[in-house]
C-alpha cells in the first residue's frame, strides 16, 4: 500500500489510465485530498463505490503522528514521528507576509556542516514524497491556518533526496490541490553542483537559495564539508548558470558566526565575490545550540557586516530570528526529545 498523499497528478491520472478509468478521476481525488482535506476516502462525495474500494485497496491516507508541539507567539514547532519510528521536525514562522512553513527533506543529513544541529545525526533516509505533503498538511490542520510559503530549509540536503523533493514540488504547486505559488516555495542546498544544474534545467519557476556562510575556500572547507566536493567556483559557476538561464535571482545565506566569518574583511571579501551578480544575501544570526560550540556574532558585528555589504552595493537583508526559545533551529527539538 502507498500513500496517496505521494502521489503527483500525472502519477494519479496514469494511475486511473492504467485500469481502464477516466483521467478527470485524479483531479476529482486531488481536489478531495487537499481542497476538502478529508481523512477517509468513504468522504469522497462525488466519486462512485467502486473507485472508492479501489483506492483503499491500493492508498493508505498515511499521517505522520505529532509527537511534540511548542508554540510561541511568531513561531510553532512541531516533531512528527514517521511510520518507522524515524522523528522528524517542521517549523511555522507567522511574517507580516503570511505564515512559512520550513519543512524537512530527510531524516539526518549526511552533509557534515560543522555549525548545524541537524548534521550531528547522520543520514538514516530520505523522505518519501507524501511525508513532506503531509507536513504541511498536520501544521495546516494543527493550527486551523492556511500556509502562503514553503522553505525547504528543515533537516537533510533537498538535492540529495531530488526526486522526492521534486515530486513534492509537484504535489504542492498543483492548482487542483495545495496550489502553493512556485514563486512562494524555496529549496535550499549547500551546494550540490549537479542538481544545481539539473534544478535549473527541470524549468521549475521555484526560488532557490545557496548556503555560501563563507567568502572563500579556506573558511568554507572549515566548516562545511561538500566545499570538498565542490569548491566555490565551482558553485559560483553554477549559479551563474543558473541565473543566466532562468532569469532569476538567487538568495545566498549567510550565517554569521563569531570570530569564524564575520570580520570586515569577510564581507568585502564576500562583496567582491558577488559583485554584478542577481543576487540577494540574507544574513543570518546564528542560532546557538548546547552541543556545538561556535557563537553568535553580536549586533554591532552583524549591522557592521551588513552596513559594509550596502556599501558595495549587495542587496541584504538580515533574517527575522525566530524561536531560538522553541528550540527553532532544526535538528535541535529532536536532540532534546531523544536526549532528554
Ligand atoms: N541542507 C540545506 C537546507 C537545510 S539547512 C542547506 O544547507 O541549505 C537550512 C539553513 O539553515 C542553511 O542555510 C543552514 O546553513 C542554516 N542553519 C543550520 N544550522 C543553523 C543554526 N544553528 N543557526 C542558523 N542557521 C542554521
């Protein structure tokens, strides 16, 4: 049995194809699924008994079982337990401009960024389509509130689990179901050269953000372990491309931590490396986990490092900090509810 919940709508319609049914079914089930949002296909008004019987033979309507929410004010966090017994974590952060759902892509993450609580589990698996979807589907139902924007900026590498993730895309971008604006949804990569290249070519109107934290190798390769892989011109060169093919501009995040890259020279360095791309650099307050021990920059450095990024010319802006007493930044509910 497979979760419908996985199911794109083209992998539905041929669903329907294949046993001889009409194709129009899938958008009726779509719009069922994620318009209505039923829990039972006996919901399913207008869809006759024996497709009915049929879906329960070959769906399940899986949901993941919330373990855990904390809520406060601007942000709710919320630990998922998955079928096998993996935990995973979403956060919703309320903005002025609608409420943003960050979602995670995999249990663990192989990726080894030194700053990152997430990291500190290795990989286990991916996720499979239908527990992204359904992320959104519990916070959605949980808090009674429709989600406007998606982050693929929760536990994992999304482009090491890419074809779930694009399939995910897919399922939440459909008008007939979520219909969740591409330009509303951000996938987040610490630099994956060849699904960079292959994420430019899918012709997905999908915004896309690079992890950079570094403006040169020597600091990268210090503290995130795919420069190894790929060094920054190789990744510079990618988004590049990427930029010139898809006319879009790209956000680079940058997390600042203490004494490792937030002097004066960093950002000129980093001002230098961006010059005369389409670009935007979010700075980010590092957000300070019991187990890893770098800090976060103080305010002055963090107002002094956007101040010198102005002055030449890069658009920046420094991301809102949310929920550092909810625990937000991700990877970080899981280790206290396994760790005590
Ligand atoms: N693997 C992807 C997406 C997940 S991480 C990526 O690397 O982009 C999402 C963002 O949160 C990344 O920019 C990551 O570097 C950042 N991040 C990780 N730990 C953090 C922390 N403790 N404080 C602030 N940002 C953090």
């Amino acid at each position: 049995m497979k979760s419908i919940y996985g199911f794109t709508l083209s992998r539905l319609e041929n669903y329907f194809v294949e046993k001889g049914d009409k194709k129009f079914k899938a958008i009726q089930v779509f719009e069922w699924l994620y318009k209505h949002r039923i829990h039972d296909f006996d919901e399913m008004k207008n869809v006759s008994k024996k497709t009915i019987i049929d879906l329960k033979e070959y769906f399940t309507l899986t949901s993941l079982e919330l373990l855990q929410k904390q809520v406060e004010k601007d942000v709710c966090k919320f630990l998922f337990g998955l079928e096998d017994g993996n935990k995973i974590e979403a956060v919703l952060m309320k903005h002025d401009y609608g409420n943003s759902l960050c979602v995670s892509s995999q249990v663990g993450c192989n990726m080894g960024c030194t700053f990152c609580e997430s990291g500190r589990l290795k990989k286990v698996r991916n996720l499979e389509t239908h527990e992204m979807v359904e992320q959104i589907l519990q916070v959605e139902k949980e808090l009674n509130i429709r989600i406007s924007h998606l982050v693929l900026m929760g536990i994992g590498e999304p482009f090491d689990n890419y074809e779930n993730v694009m399939d995910f895309i897919s399922i939440i971008n459909e008008p007939k179901g979520i219909d969740l604006g591409a330009r509303h949804i951000t996938v987040s990569t610490c630099g994956i050269v060849p699904k960079i290249l292959e994420f430019m070519k899918s012709g997905k109107q999908v915004n896309l953000a690079l992890s950079l934290h570094a403006p040169n190798n020597q600091i990268r390769d210090s503290i995130m372990k795919i420069n190894k892989a790929y060094k920054i011109e190789e990744v510079m060169e990618a988004i590049k491309k990427y930029i010139k093919e898809t006319n879009r501009r790209v956000t680079f995040e940058y997390i600042l931590l203490k004494d490792v890259n937030d002097k004066e020279e960093h950002a000129i360095e980093l001002a230098h490396l961006l010059k005369g791309i389409n670009c935007y650099v979010n700075l980010i307050p590092y957000n300070e986990t019991s187990h890893i021990a770098y800090r976060k920059s103080s305010k002055e450095t963090i107002m002094k490092f956007y101040d010198t990024l102005k002055k030449n010319h890069i658009n920046v802006t420094i991301r809102k900090e949310f929920g550092s007493k909810v625990s937000a930044a991700c990877g970080q509910l899981r280790a206290n509810y396994e760790e005590g």
